[in-house]
C-alpha cells in the first residue's frame, strides 16, 4: 500500500485531497498544528494518522515526523498560509511559505530518500505577472510567472500573498535544480478555489478565504454595499484535488499544473443562486443581472491547455457555486 505524507492537512485544499486518497486506497499520514485539528480528521476519515508540527517555518519542521514514517514514498506540500488578516507581512505570509517549503524538501531529501514524487501546492499568485495585465496581455500559461521580489512584497498583506506564493514555489524549483534530490516534482496552481467543504465539520461562521467571497454575499443580505467585490478566475475544489493525485500517479514531471475552469465576478455568482436557489430568492442582492460578461471582459486571458489535456474537463462555476451554496445552508 502507498503511503502518502500530507503537510497542512487540515486546510481546505489539503482536507479533498485527504479524502481522496483515502477514498482510492492509500495510506495517509498528515502533519496538524494541533492535536484538535488532527482529532477532528480521524473522526472525519476512516484511516488517517497525523503528526504535529506546529510551526512549518521552523529548520527541521518535518525531520522527526519523517523519521518516524520511513515507508512515506510520497509527499504532499499542501501547508502555506492563504489570508490577508496580517500586518506582519513578512514572519506572518513570506516566511512560512518561503521557509516551509524549504524545510520539507530539506527534510525529505535527508531523512526521506524512499520518496519518489513531491508536489507542492502552489497558486496562480505565481503565475500572474506582479505588474497586473488585461485583456490586452499576452495569456498567462504554465509557463508564466510573477516575477515580485521579496521587498516589494512587504507592501501589505495581499501583495504579500501573491509574493508569497511566487518565491516559495520558485525555492522549490531551485532547490530541485542545486540538490538533485532522489525525487521528482511538479506543482498545483489554483486561482480562487471554490465548492464545498470536505466535511460538514469545515462549515464555520467565517470560512477560508475563497470561500468566504461567497459565503459574503449570503450574509450582505439585499445590502448590495456589502457585497464582496471580487472578479478573477475560479476553479472548484474537487478539481484541485484531482490535480493533486494526477500530479504523482502519472509520468508528468517537471509541470505546473494551472487548475483554472474559468473567469468568475461576484454578480455571475448571484445569478446563480438567484436563478437556482429558490430558498434564497429576495435574500440575497440580485445586483445587475447579466452584467457580468462585461465585468470579466478585461480580465487577462488564461491559456492552460496543456493542463486541461491532462485532466480533462472542470466542474462548471455553475455546479461549484451551487454545491458551495446549498452546503453552507444546510447547516
């Protein structure tokens, strides 16, 4: 049986990936910040263990949990902070991506040499040129990347998102050039990651950010000035999830996938549920129906073909947001 290492289990990414994996078969140690968050995924899975590392930032996050696991062949960096609650950009946002990432491919590399797949969960942050683009711009593809550097990404805490992503991906490449590890890698590159949580147990007041942009207009109300305003691209969960397993199951190698299903604005989003969710009808703002075409118009283009070829067709933004949607009232 394969046993597969997940750091960041508890997240919202990482807790389909989980569930995934257990669901075909494999064997799933993940790392927790607590035991509460490890204890409430063992009621959750059927077969799960976990190991605490509190800290990922720290050297040696990973060595005593790999130690202990000496039949791990593969392992799944999935642990990186995505929030923007933060005015200590760098020890809040870059320092655990940047250092985190380091630390399990140190780890693995000394006291793992059994692994033979990594892949670390990235974002389109690091695809999306720092300087923005529009329509006019040529498209963003598995080949594109943010090139911000790790002073301008001191700036506030959503630059230091996006920097945060970028370097910490980009230390993974390096560190796969200059040490020449037993390994392979490829990386998981989605945009805004909607659908629903893996379990109903995730279902919070306040959810993960992504979600949370949806999870906002329900609770604007018909306050139309409380309504979030995003607009980007989305991809759903379920999907990212997939990428995940493809991402090692396969031969691929040496790949960015850049799970994108398509552009996305909050208006689209209402149109849903105001069109397929009766219950919610008069609840919530209808804002300018149809009008989101010309909000997504300006939006850079994506051209992700070569990840599509290899995972075939996405969930609708449709089927994410209503799936999104009818979990979080159902609670």
């Amino acid at each position: 049986m394969v046993k597969v290492f997940v750091s960041g289990a508890s997240g919202f990414i990482a807790q389909h990936v989980v569930k995934l994996l257990v669901s075909k078969g494999y064997k799933v140690i993940g790392s927790v910040r607590s035991i509460e968050k490890g204890e409430q995924l063992k009621k959750d899975l059927v077969d799960f263990e976990y190991e605490i590392v509190e800290d990922i930032a720290v050297p040696g996050a990973f060595d005593e949990a790999l130690k202990k696991h000496t039949d791990v062949t593969v392992f799944l960096h999935t642990a990186s902070p995505f929030h923007y609650n933060t005015t200590d950009v760098e020890n809040d946002l870059l320092k655990p991506a940047i250092e985190g990432t380091k630390n399990a491919l140190k780890s693995i590399q000394e006291y793992a040499p059994q692994v033979e797949k990594v892949v670390v969960t990235s974002s389109m942050a690091a695809v999306y040129s720092a300087s923005g683009g529009d329509a006019s711009s040529p498209p963003l593809t598995e080949e594109s990347w943010n090139d911000i550097t790790f002073e301008e990404s001191k700036a506030n805490a959503r630059v230091g998102y996006l920097g945060s992503k970028a370097l910490a991906e980009k230390a993974a490449w390096e560190f796969l050039k200059t040490k020449k590890p037993n390994f392979t890698m490829n990386t998981v590159n989605p945009t805004l990651v909607f659908g629903p949580q893996a379990f109903p147990t995730g279902l919070k007041e306040t959810l993960n950010t992504s979600s949370e942009i949806l999870n906002g207009i329900l609770k604007a109300g018909t306050d139309e000035s409380k309504v979030p305003a995003r607009s980007g691209f989305y991809i759903d969960v379920r999907d990212v999830a997939k990428a995940h397993l493809h991402a090692f199951e396969s031969d691929v190698t040496n790949f960015r996938y850049v799970v994108v299903g398509g552009p996305f604005c909050v208006q689209e989003a209402m149109d849903i549920i105001n069109e397929n969710i009766p219950s919610l009808k008069g609840k919530i703002s209808v804002g300018e129906p149809g009008s989101g075409e010309e909000i997504m118009k300006n939006l850079v283009k994506v051209d992700n073909s070569k990840t599509r070829e290899l995972l075939g067709d996405f969930i609708s933004l449709e089927q994410s947001v209503i799936d999104s949607i009818n979990q979080i009232i159902s609670k």
